[in-house]
C-alpha cells in the first residue's frame, strides 16, 4: 500500500512539474521579449523565477501536484500566451471555462500582472543596491 501511495504522488508530482515548467518557460519568454527588462539591464531569469514564485502563491490549489495547481499553470500559460493565438476570441474563451468564469479570469490576470510588477520593482531595487554598493566600494578612500 505504501508503494502504491509513492508511486502515486511521484506521478503527480512529476505531472505537476511539467505544467510547471511550460508556465516558467512561457513567463521567460515574455519576460525576455520585454524592453523594460532590456532596458534596464535586468536578469530574465531571476525576474521569471520571482513571477513564477509569487504568482503561483495565489493560484488554485494548495500543492503543485494536486489536479487544481496543474489546471491553474496550464490556464497561466494560456493567458500568457493569448496576444500571440491565432485565434484570440476562442483561447479567450477557453480561459473563462479554465478560471469559471470571466471574473475568475479576471482575477488570474490581476495576480499576474501583480506579480509582474512587484518582481520588476524588487528586482531593479536589487539591482540598483548592487550598483551603489560597487560603487561605493570603488571609490578611493580618504584618509587623513
């Protein structure tokens, strides 16, 4: 019995990781594409990770592996992807049905978006700490 339960929740668990990892890389192609993040100099990866992070603390589902999580990265996903589809009307659409409603989508975005610019705004702070540490420590030191 015990095996059954492992084996069980590695499936899910591995299920769970690959939905996961399609949101993360979506979010990392936006986020490469950005001319904020271009011009301000700004790692795409560390900002992907802080969006993944902080967005999927706010999706359905308590754990990655449980089937309300999976459902919640593949409608990311999809939202994320909407401005490249073909057919925008249909994926918009399928999004309402994968969030319940038009609210529930709106509340996806809203989290997103959220998301979005809280990592921006923490991670150019980072940055911009780290550029006057550097300097500061560039600078000669003047002693009497």
């Amino acid at each position: 019995m015990k095996k059954l339960l492992i084996i069980s929740l590695s499936v899910l668990t591995l299920a769970a990781c690959s939905e996961q990892e399609a949101y993360q890389q979506t979010v990392f192609e936006q986020i490469s594409n950005d001319p904020d993040i271009k011009s301000y100099h700004l790692d795409p990866e560390t900002v992907t990770q802080c969006i993944v992070d902080l967005s999927s603390k706010k999706m359905a589902g308590i754990v990655p592996f449980e089937p309300m999580r999976k459902a919640a990265y593949e409608g990311y996903t999809k939202m994320i992807g909407l401005k490249k589809s073909e057919k925008p009307e249909e994926v918009l659409q399928e999004l309402r049905e994968y969030f319940g409603d038009a609210q529930g989508l709106a509340d996806a975005h809203r989290n997103y978006s959220e998301s979005y610019l809280e990592c921006i705004s923490t991670v150019t702070h980072r940055t911009l700490d780290e550029q006057e540490g550097m300097e500061e420590e560039a600078k000669p030191e003047i002693t009497e």
